[in-house]
C-alpha cells in the first residue's frame, strides 16, 4: 500500500508542471466512464432480454409478427435509458472512488492538498453531460418511444391475421375487447373451422360464431377481409333487453387499415410541449417528472462521493448495498409522490420537487459530517 501511495504521489507530482488539475479531473473522469459503460451495456442486455422474454412469447403464440416484437424491444430499451443512464452513473460514482479509498488514493490526493470540493469538480462535470443526455430522453426521446409503442401496439392487435393464430387458443387483443378462438386453423391455406368472435364495445356486445373461415385480399382496396361460412351474428346490450340473431351462409368483416388506427390518447405519449401549459394534475405531475430526471442524475452522482467514503480494508465495493437501497427508497419515493400528485393528495406545487430537496439534503449532510459529530461529541 506504501509503495502504491508513493507511486501516486510521484505520478501527480511529476506531471503538475503540465496541469495538475486537469491530470486529476482526466483520472477520476476516466474512473467513473470506464464502469459506467460496462454497466450500462450489461443492464441494457438484461433489460432487453426481460422484454424479448414478455414478447417473444407473444410472438411464439401468433399475436404479434416477429419484426414488431424486435421493434417493441428497441422502443422499451429507449425508454428504459431515462432510469438506467442515472442508475449506471450513480453505481459507477460509488464503485470508482471505493476503489480509490480501497487503494488508498483518495488518502494521497487529499495528502496532496485536494479538497472534498476539487475532487467534487470532475463528478459534476461528468453527470452535467449525462443529465443533458438524460433530459434529451425525459423531454423528446421517451415520450415518442412510447407514442411509436403504443401505436405498433394498436395496429398489432386491431390487424388480426388467421395466419399467425393456433388452433385451440384464445387470443384476447385490443386490451381484452375482442377475444378469438378458432378450433384448427390451416396458416397454409389461411382457414380456420369453428371460429368464435366475441367483440365488446361500450354496452355493446358482438358475438360471430361461424362454421369456416378464411382470411382474403381484396383487389379493389388492398384490405384484408375475413369471409365466415355458415354462421351465426347474436348482438346486444348489456341494459337494454332487445337483441338480434342474424344466421348467414357468407358474411365478410374487413380488418382495420393501419391509417385508421389511432392509439387512445396516454400521458406518457404526450409531447412536453403539450403538457407545459395543462392545468390538470396527471399531466403536471408528469411534466415535474420529466423535469426532475436531470437534476436527480446530478444529485445522486454526487451523493455517490462522499457515500463511497470506507477503510482501506473494507473493499471497494463496500457500500455498494447502502448504495443501492438508498436507490431504491428514493425512486419508490418518486413514484409514489407522482401518483399523489396525480390523484391530488398532494398539491402540484412543490409537487414532486421536495423528493429533490430530500436528496440535496441528504448530499449536505454527507459532505459535511464531520462538524456535526464533533458539536455533538463536545456536548
């Protein structure tokens, strides 16, 4: 450990004549980007596995076309970056410097004359270009990754195709509107025998039952139509006693056109623009959401700096767990705040701020401990 501080110290003194400050900027700048990016790339790799898991099996069982379940993954990981990019700094922060405390280099640049303050410099600049990042994906990325979602999502349950169903399935689209069963299907021929359709809207209720049916391209239009063969129509609603059956030998049902399909309208899909001037709780809880990404990431990469503080024989993934959960407390925090702001339990101003101020808080009171235990050691 000696012989690692001595070289430390003749490292920085024998480069200061070319900048001291900006060698220990570069180092410790260079510390945290190297786990950041190795982070970074492994919870991406986990998240994008989790959600080819969800969609996969969507796939597997006919109800999404396997190009859209790779979009759906992309378009998730683009979301997912606005929590993991401020999640990858903030462990990264704490794992660089308890290695350097571990290695006994933070003892050799404070013996150098570096304050807590100078070694704060080189973090803050590192999480400044990352909550540019952040914001870009907060403010425009994340709102169209779940517009682009949302809308594949719709066209891919309102599209239904014979040619990607199973026989003995029931398959529920357009969240639990329609709900379809066939007894076989024949994806060759694009038939099916003893299909049933059950479509509910509003108080509405369709059911077809149908002996054969098969799915067409209509020449005229370009649309895709499904023709039943020998079958029934029974429509009613659920107040009113009145209703019909309809038995037909033939009847056609065309798909939905992709032009046609307009997602339901969802706060997370709305631009910022659009929620900057809304007087309604949901959106202004959602806009202070966007908002507080930025200063969050910068705030929890320096709390990552003094939290790191441990012996040299602790091991400089010490507080990697107080770290973690301290992560956890306050994104569970966050959520929860948001939707009481959103049902309005608590008033849009300050809103989900005061979670921010918590952690400002929390960063005071681990830059500056030392005072305080020695005032409550005096008395």
């Amino acid at each position: 450990v000696v012989e690692k501080n001595v070289r430390v110290l003749e490292r920085f003194f024998t480069t200061a004549k070319y900048g001291e400050k900006l060698i220990i900027d570069r180092y410790i700048m260079r510390e945290i980007i190297k786990p950041t990016v190795t982070i970074c790339v492994v919870l991406i790799f986990i998240f994008g596995c989790y959600t080819a898991t969800r969609y996969l099996a969507d796939a597997v069982s006919g109800q999404l076309p396997g190009i859209t379940v790779i979009f759906f993954i992309l378009l998730k990981i683009a979301i997912a970056l606005e929590v993991l990019l401020p999640t990858t700094l903030y462990l990264s922060v704490v794992i660089a410097f308890g290695r350097m405390y571990k290695d006994s280099e933070m003892t050799a640049l404070f013996a150098c004359g570096v304050s807590k303050g100078r070694v704060l410099k080189p973090v803050f600049l590192v999480s400044l270009v990352i909550a540019v990042i952040v914001s870009c994906l907060s403010l425009y990325i994340r709102p169209w990754a779940y517009q682009q979602f949302f809308t594949l999502r719709a066209q891919a349950q309102a599209n239904f195709d014979l040619t990607r169903m199973k026989g003995g399935t029931f398959y529920e689209i357009e969240d639990g509107a329609r709900v379809i069963f066939a007894e076989s299907v024949d994806q060759q021929k694009d038939k099916a025998k003893r299909v049933f359709i059950r479509t509910e809207r509003d108080d509405n209720l369709q059911v077809i039952y149908a002996e054969k049916a098969s799915q067409h391209l209509e020449p005229a239009t370009g649309q895709h139509i499904i023709v039943f063969t020998d079958g029934h129509l029974y429509e009613f609603t659920r107040r009113g006693k009145k209703g019909r059956i309809i038995q037909f030998e033939q009847s056609a049902m065309p798909l939905v056109s992709n032009e046609k399909i307009k997602p339901k309208y969802r706060i997370k899909a709305a631009s910022t623009g659009s929620l900057a001037f809304s007087d309604d709780s949901e959106e202004i809880a959602e806009l202070q959401w966007r908002l507080s990404t930025p200063l969050a990431t910068i705030l929890l990469a320096l709390i990552g700096v003094p939290l790191s503080r441990s012996s040299p024989r602790r091991g400089k993934y010490a507080k990697v767990m107080t770290a973690v959960v301290i992560f956890a407390f306050y994104y569970n925090l966050s959520a929860i705040i948001k939707k009481w702001v959103e049902k309005g339990v608590l008033d849009t101003l300050p809103g989900i701020w005061w979670v921010q101020l918590l952690l400002a808080g929390l960063l005071l009171l681990l830059l500056w401990p030392p005072p305080l235990v020695f005032r409550w050691r005096q008395r």
